[in-house]
C-alpha cells in the first residue's frame, strides 16, 4: 500500500509572516511582573475645549498609528521553551481603538477607574485604548489613553496623540528639539549613599479594603525661577517630592532613613521619527536623612540636587541597569527567567526605592485638533504597585503644572492622598525665589 503526499494548502503558504521584535529589557521585566491586582498601566488624559468629530477622529488615530508602525504590535503565542518574549507587528489593529463614552455626569472620574483598574491586553494590537469622555462638569472633551506600560511609556503615548492632532487638524507639529543634556563636567557625588543602604519607605496611612490604585489629580502654578538659577524645574519637584516624603513619614513615626527617588531620563527625539515603545532609563537620585530634616536650607538644597541630577543625566546608562541586562540575557527559557525575576524582586523590596517622580516637563508639542482647540491640560500618571506604593508624575501646559499623585490602596487612602497633595504644594511653593 503506498500513500501519496499531499501538496501543502497555497492559502497557507501564501499567509506572510509578520514581522517580529524581541522584548527588550524594560519589556521583559515588565511582562515578568505582572500583577491582576495592580495592573500595569499609564494613563494620559487630554483636554480639549470643544469636541471632536467620532468618524474624524478614529481616521486621524488610525493614520498616527500607521505613521508608527511599531505601536502596533502584539504579544506573539510562544512554546514552553522559547528563550524569548516576541512581539508581532500587525499591519493594522486587531480591534477598535477609539471609542466615544456617552456624555453623562462622572463620565471622566469613571473612565480614569478604567485606566487603573484595566489594562488593554498585550495580545490584542496596539496594546493601548483612547476614550473620548464628555462630561457635563468638564468643558469640552477629554482623550483618555490607557497603555499597558509593558509595551509603551506616555511619551511615546504623546507622539501618537501629537500625529493624530496633526492629522486630524490639518496643522504640522513644528520640529520639536531633542531633550538638551549638559556636557558631564567632574565627577560627581550622587548622593545615593552605600549600595547596601535600605532607602526609606512611604509610611503606611489608612488603606481600605479593595486593592488596586488611585490618583489625585491637581493643577499648580508653575514653580518660578530667578534668572539664571543653578537648578531647574524639575529639580525643584525632586525637592519638593523628597521634602514631602520626609514630613509625611516624620508625622507617622517612621524611622529616619535616606530617600532615594527614582527618575526616568528621556534622551529620545521627539520629532516624527521618535522610537515608539519605553524608551526612558530609570536612575536613582539619593537624598541623605540630613538633606531633608526639618529646617533644611532650600536654596542648598536645590544646588546640590542640581549637581546629583545632571550627573546622572550625563552618564550612559542601561535602561534598567546592568544587572536587569544579565538577567534577561536568553540564555534559559523565558519561564524560567521569569520565576527568577518574581524571586528576585520579592528579595530586593526593602532596596527598592523610595517612590518615583516623573516629569515630562513641558509638553513639546501644540496638540492642536483644529475646531476643536489646542489642549489647554494635559495629565498623566505612572504605575504605583507595592513596594513604592506611590508616584509622583508632573507635566506642564498652559504656564501650569499638572500633578498626579498615584498611590497603591494597600498604602494609602483617599484623605491621605489629599494629604500629601498639600505637602507637596506648599513645599513646591518654597522653592521659588521668594521663599528661598
């Protein structure tokens, strides 16, 4: 008896591969560290003064999306042994993106839940939502993006949404300049203190019973600076955060220890051809017990973080760190990585540090939607989960500063974060050149 063989199906050959990108670090380690109680989310919300046209608007987002193709990506199925995570590059979404929330009372409070409760999944592409929300309380109409932070940060976020505007006004977004970095001059102290040193944690307020995060949305003046002042905005945040922290734990009883809060470095172009995905590194400024005891001298203070700032702004850097490098090194099979990294990150809490303070600064970009008006507020927030507990995100539009205080509900309360809200404002406010 002879069997003959069958030709293989021509659909089935004729059916292309898609293209596919390794995870890098950041994504990988992300992707390790998943939690369902703590969803790993950014959320960006913009606002606008009038509304936008539905059928107009999913055109110019599908138009930014095609513009970038690497947001269009999505988890690819692996074996039980393959050495990496993969991400699969569609030629266009697997699902709707944009959708329009019927205009109704709490329509935004409702939709910022979403954005920290649900995480869009990474096998559906692009990993990320956009809610249009018109909410009676709300002049105009907010664009509420939700990413999964695994596969995308909120300036990459912000590159969509300025192609979008570009697209859907009919305005070209100006050339926007790189981030300026200072030359590093003599090495510098950083301020981080031992290696081995356990950085001060967030004292415990009055958490409830449901776990997950919240946030507290907050606009504030701009910090002023005098005329050619050693530090910059973003120094006066880091003071103002470490401060904050410092006064919050004193009032709680917790012991002195050195904070350490981490920074995310954006040295990308923002201009069309920016690289799409999380493209930050994370370094770690340190500040001793002694830098924020009560009384300190502010205008010290604001002079050595400077210093400690742009000495790790200047110095190469692997996004996470050599040692996140070595560990998702394909060497074992991504499920074995993946065990140890949960390991090593339940080992390494206490080490952790402090809390993270995120500023995009001023945004670069018009984000003008024609008749619908140039965005007047932008906020968004990064990921609070346990150990840190809580994030400090700022950016700035309009000559105002838009704060987010995200924290983990196992940490805090509503009223605490309203709490640390009025430290940080007041202790911003003490930077400026009056105070100090």
């Amino acid at each position: 008896m002879t069997t003959t063989q069958q030709p293989s199906s021509p659909d089935a050959a004729a059916v292309p591969q898609l293209p596919r990108v390794p995870f890098p670090v950041v994504d990988e380690v992300a992707r390790h560290c998943t939690q369902d109680a703590e969803p790993n989310t950014v959320h960006i919300e913009i606002h606008l003064p009038g509304p936008l046209e539905p059928a107009r608007m999913r055109a110019a987002f599908a138009g930014a999306l095609a513009r970038h193709p690497r947001s269009l990506m999505r988890e690819r199925a692996r074996g039980p042994l393959a050495r990496r995570y993969e991400w699969e590059l569609t030629s266009e979404p697997d699902t709707e993106v944009v959708t329009f929330v019927p205009r109704t009372a709490g329509a935004l409070g409702r939709a910022r839940e979403r954005a920290l409760a649900e995480a869009p999944p990474l096998t559906s592409s692009p990993p990320l939502r956009l809610e249009v929300v018109e909410d009676p309380e709300v002049l105009g109409c907010v664009l509420l993006f939700t990413m999964n932070h695994t596969a995308l940060d909120g300036p990459a976020c912000l590159r969509l949404a300025a192609t979008a505007a570009e697209l859907y006004g009919g305005h070209p977004v100006p050339a926007v300049p790189p981030p300026a970095r200072q030359a590093p001059g003599l090495p510098h102290r950083t301020g981080r203190g031992p290696v081995f040193a356990r950085p001060a944690r967030v004292a415990p307020g009055t958490p409830g019973a449901v776990p997950g995060n919240a946030m507290l949305v907050s606009e504030l003046p701009v910090p002023r600076r005098s005329p050619g002042a050693p530090y910059t905005v973003n120094d006066q945040l880091m003071v103002a955060t470490a401060l904050s922290l410092a006064d919050w734990n004193r009032a709680h009883g917790a012991p002195d220890r050195p904070l350490r809060i981490t920074m995310p470095v954006d040295d990308r172009t923002r201009g069309p051809e920016m690289p799409i995905g999380n493209g930050t590194r994370l370094v770690e400024v340190g500040f001793s017990a002694a830098d924020v005891a009560a009384g300190t001298d502010i205008a010290s203070l604001l002079c050595r973080t400077a210093e400690r700032t742009r000495a790790l702004k200047a110095q190469p850097r692997p996004q996470l760190g050599r040692g996140a490098s070595l560990l998702t090194t394909p060497v074992l099979p991504v499920a074995v990585r993946a065990g140890i990294t949960r390991g090593l990150r339940v080992l390494a809490a206490p080490w952790v540090s402090t809390t993270l303070l995120s500023n995009i600064g001023r945004i670069p970009y018009p984000l003008d939607f024609g008749d619908a008006g140039r965005a007047t507020a932008v906020w968004f927030s990064a990921p609070a989960r346990m150990p840190r507990g809580l994030t400090v995100t700022t950016a700035a539009t309009g000559g105002r500063l838009h704060l987010v205080l995200r924290w983990s509900r196992t940490l805090l309360g509503d009223e605490d974060g309203a709490r640390l809200r009025d430290l940080f404002a007041r202790h911003l406010a003490a930077t400026s050149p009056e105070a100090v």
